[in-house]
C-alpha cells in the first residue's frame, strides 16, 4: 500500500517548529491568508510550497480559489449585516 503524506498537517508542524525557535514571524494577516492560501491549493489540486507563498508564486488556478473565497466570506458579511440592520428597524 501506498504511504500518504499529508502535506499539509506536516507543513504546519514545521512551521510551528519555526515558529518555536524564532526562525519564522508571520503577522496574523499573513497567517489568514497563508491559511485561504492552504485551503485553495487543496481544492485545486496542488501542493502548498511555503516559499512559493512567500515569494508570491501563486498558480493562477489557487489565486482564483482564493479569490471565490473571499467573495463569498463577503458577500455572507454583508448578509449578516444587512440582516442585523433590517432586525434593529423592525
């Protein structure tokens, strides 16, 4: 049987590695989106290169993912928001 990797988990255990011994010092954005990035890569089918974020060589297929991401995460922010202002006028 074929031995599976899981890049990412072992991805994150490097980067809290890092992390631990002062190598690595991301803000919370880059964080957020290091994470949005993770996320669009394992839909479209490509391995996440922590250097390749970085540098900001994004394939074009995980920048798209990206993208719909946050379309939506806004698009449910303004819903919510539209939502509790039509509730207070009610």
């Amino acid at each position: 049987m074929e031995h599976v990797i899981d890049y990412l988990a072992e991805e994150e255990k490097q980067e809290q590695a890092a992390e631990w011994l002062g190598q690595v010092k991301m803000t919370e954005q880059q964080r957020l989106e290091y994470k949005l990035y993770r996320a669009a890569c394992l839909l479209s089918n490509v391995e996440p290169v922590r250097a390749d974020f970085i540098t900001g060589d994004i394939p074009w297929c995980v920048i798209n993912d990206m993208e719909l991401e946050l379309n939506e995460n806004e698009l449910e922010r303004r819903e919510t928001a539209q939502a509790k202002a039509f509730a207070a006028h009610a």
